[in-house]
C-alpha cells in the first residue's frame, strides 16, 4: 500500500498511509480523544505488523501530523473495521471518509467480499460516512457500549454493492 492524498479546501493535504510504531503515540491520543472506552495504547502496538490487519494513518502535510488512523483485520474473504477515529480539530472535512475510502480499496485488494463494523446508534455522522460508501444495516447489539449504555448497529458492506 503506498501512499494516497488530497488536497483539502484550506490546502493541506491529507496522505494515507500504512502506520508505524513512532505514529502510537498520536493514534493513542486521537483514541483518548474519540472514544469513551479508549483502547490501552500498549493495544496498537502489535497491530502494526500483524498479520490479515490493515492499520493505516491519515498524516497531514505540510506539517505531517497524524491526524485520524483506521484499523482492520481479515480471515479470508471477511474483514471488520475495528476501529477508525479522526482528530476532533480534523472532523468534517474529509479524513473519515478518505481512511474508509483506502480501508475498502485495500481490502479489495486483497479479495475482501464483506466488511463488517458496529457503530453507535446515536453516531450520526459516522452512520451516513457509512452508508455513502455502501454499508447497510444488517443487525443491532443491544446495550452493546458501555461507556455510556447504548445499542451497536451491525453494518455490513459487499463488494459490488
């Protein structure tokens, strides 16, 4: 996987790309940041060679701060986004949609036909980024979160869907 950018309207320019081990320390802060029931930052770190898992960065440049990071693991032809969050100062102007864009390509690459991924009910934003690149409600979680109490939606995406 090399590198992908495009350039945003305030122009910087926002390149995707696999992560490395000196990106856990902003991908630890971006989580914090993002979730309430962060995952540990020792957690990332065996992600970035692990084997059937795509771990990818959005670095934006000039500048090269990482501002969001997506992570996604296969067994044969089925993936599951585990995880994709942007920095807040970086949210709306793209770089969800440009991590999930390259998460779908590069999983295509590798003879993906299914991605899965659970989602809060009250997400919104996060739920349209979905739908616009395909992804359908397939089930729901009950009581799934904890941090606060609330329902998963199950979404399913299929190559050629």
């Amino acid at each position: 996987m090399g590198k992908s950018g495009r350039q945003t309207p305030s122009g910087v320019t926002v390149v995707v790309r696999p992560a490395v081990d000196a990106d856990l320390d902003a991908v630890g802060q971006i989580e914090d940041s993002s979730f309430s029931d962060p995952w540990p930052r020792g957690g990332f770190e065996p992600l970035v060679r692990a084997p059937r898992c795509l771990f990818v960065v959005a670095e934006e440049q000039p500048g090269a701060a990482i501002v969001g990071y997506s992570i996604a693991r296969w067994v044969e032809d089925e993936a599951e986004l585990l995880n994709i969050a942007v920095a807040r100062e970086h949210r709306g102007k793209g770089t969800g949609g440009k991590l999930l864009d390259e998460v779908i390509r590069s999983l295509e690459e590798r003879g993906i036909r299914h991605i899965f991924l659970e989602v809060r009910d009250s997400n919104a934003a996060a739920r349209e980024m979905y739908r616009s690149r395909g992804f359908r409600e397939l089930s729901r979680r009950s009581r799934y979160y904890q941090r606060p109490v609330e329902d998963a939606i199950v979404l399913a995406w299929r190559r050629g869907s």
